[in-house]
C-alpha cells in the first residue's frame, strides 16, 4: 500500500524533530519561507495565524502556544501585526467571511 504523501510543513517539522508550530519554529520557517502565511477567523474565539500548503490542510498549520493551543488574536489587524513584526512576515492573507 503506498504512504500518503505528508505535508510539507508537517515534513519540515518532522525533520527538526517536532510536532507542533510554536513561535520558536514558526519563526524559524518564515525565515526560510516567508510567503503564503495567512490569518483566520476562528468563530467568536478570535484570530489565527497559519502557514499555507499545497498538499492538504492540518492543525500543525497553525501557531500554537507553549501548552500546544492555538494562539488567538483579538483582531485581523493584531495578528497582522504580530506576523510582520515577530515573523517579518510582509504580506500574509487575510481569509474573512
């Protein structure tokens, strides 16, 4: 049976030995890979910040804290603002509904 193919993010994870999207390698892969960050709301609980695949969508997209829960912000703007100046991520998408 042949393996789904993973990710890429979840392969690059996977080769530095982690799981998750902290801030420690989301700002490592922003550095390596600056494009096709995006920002979401999520229902009432706020915003998210997520890197973009072209393989297939997981919750390892998305930044997560230190406990391993998605980091939420109030607004579109504040993740903006996060994303350029802790990421220098320039343009990130921003998906609204």
């Amino acid at each position: 049976m042949k393996k789904e193919k993973e990710d890429e993010i979840t392969e690059w994870l996977g080769k530095r030995g982690r799981t998750t999207l902290n801030f420690t390698m989301a700002k490592q892969l922003a550095a390596e890979s600056p494009d096709h960050w995006y920002i979401a709301l999520q229902g009432s609980k706020g915003y998210i910040v997520g890197k973009m695949t072209m393989t297939k969508y997981s919750a390892r997209h998305i930044l997560v804290d230190q406990d391993g829960n998605p980091m939420y912000f109030l607004t579109a703007d504040a993740a903006k603002r996060f994303l350029i100046s802790e990421l220098n991520v320039k343009n990130p998408h921003v998906f609204s509904v």
